[in-house]
C-alpha cells in the first residue's frame, strides 16, 4: 500500500509529456485561442441582433403597405330620370372618397346596397395617395318611397394596396340629408 498514491494528480499527463518532449505549453497561445473564440461568440450574437431587427423592420413595412383606411361622403348629385320602374329614380353623382390610411390605394370597385339605395362605380380605377381626396363617379338607383331612411348606406370597396394585394374595405355613408337627398326630392316627386 505504500506505493500507491492518495491524490489523483490530473496534471500528471500533461508534465510527463512535456518534461519528455521538452516543450512547454504556451499560455499566450491559449489565451488568444480564447480571445478569438469569445470574438467569434460577439459577432454571431451581433448579427443574430441586426438580422432579427431587419427581418422585424420587413414585417412592419409589409403591414404598414397593406392598411387600407378609407372614408367616403357624397360630393353632388347630377341629373336624372326614371328608371322605367314605378318610383325610382336613376341619377350620376360623386363619392368624395378620402384615403386616410398610411400607403397609397388605386381605387378598382365601388359599390354599396341598402334600404331602397344601389350605388355602383363608373367603372373607372384612381389611385388616392395617403390623405388624398378622389371623386368617384357613381349611378344611384333610389327607390323614392324609402330611400332615405335612417341607415346609412355601407359602401364597398375593393382596393389594390401597395404591395398589389387586393384588399376590401367598407364605410357607411349617411344619403338622408346629403346632396343627393337634396337632389332626389323634386324629381321623386315626380315619379310617385
């Protein structure tokens, strides 16, 4: 039992190999092992940081691109006639139609149905830049009698965003006591 020992001496390898070899470790080799390893660790962590921050920026912009917010008011009510049918009338008007979104929209398809009011588009597209006011020309089919109820009629419009996605967005807008109210009234007196 006296030639064994009681510590384990890990380095005991290392010294056996160097005193027969006759080479030292060199220390400023491992350290700079070790200064390249912890740069190599700050670079990946660096440009994981700037990645994820670009991909997040993409992400914003695609869905700042694709908002759609519009607001739309009758502009004025043109001429008229009957429509062959018993108390409605069939009249030209404009939409104002107001992008308060954040990107620009072509405008492709307008058109709204409600109480005794149809609306449709011209058939003409226009592009309203953001805070842009375009004038949409539109036929009216008012059926005299209820038109111009309380509610209000919801319009529909189908927009291309600025990424050249199709996008649908929808407003109501108030006819009783609009222009084209004032614009129906004597005509649909006659037509009853």
């Amino acid at each position: 039992m006296s030639g064994q020992r009681d510590v384990i001496d890990l380095d005991e390898g290392d010294r056996e190999s160097t005193e027969a070899g006759g080479v030292t470790p060199d220390r400023s080799l491992v350290r700079r092992r070790n200064v390249r390893l912890v740069a190599a660790l700050l670079a990946g962590v660096v440009l994981g940081g700037v990645g994820v921050n670009e991909l997040r920026d993409a992400r914003d912009e695609r869905q700042h691109s694709a908002a759609v917010s519009l607001l739309a008011f009758p502009a004025s009510g043109g001429g008229g006639g009957g429509s062959g049918v018993e108390g409605v009338l069939q009249m030209d008007a404009l939409l104002a139609v107001v992008n308060a979104g954040p990107a620009p929209v072509t405008l492709r398809v307008v058109a709204g149905q409600g109480p005794g009011v149809g609306l449709r588009d011209a058939g003409q597209s226009r592009l309203l830049r953001p805070g842009g006011v375009g004038w949409i020309e539109v036929e009216l089919r008012l059926e005299c009698a209820n038109a111009f109820g309380s509610e209000p009629l919801v319009v529909r419009f189908s927009v291309e965003t600025a990424d050249r996605r199709a996008r649908e967005a929808t407003y109501p807008v108030a006819v009783t006591g609009s222009v084209w109210h004032r614009g129906a009234e004597v005509p649909c007196e006659h037509l009853r």
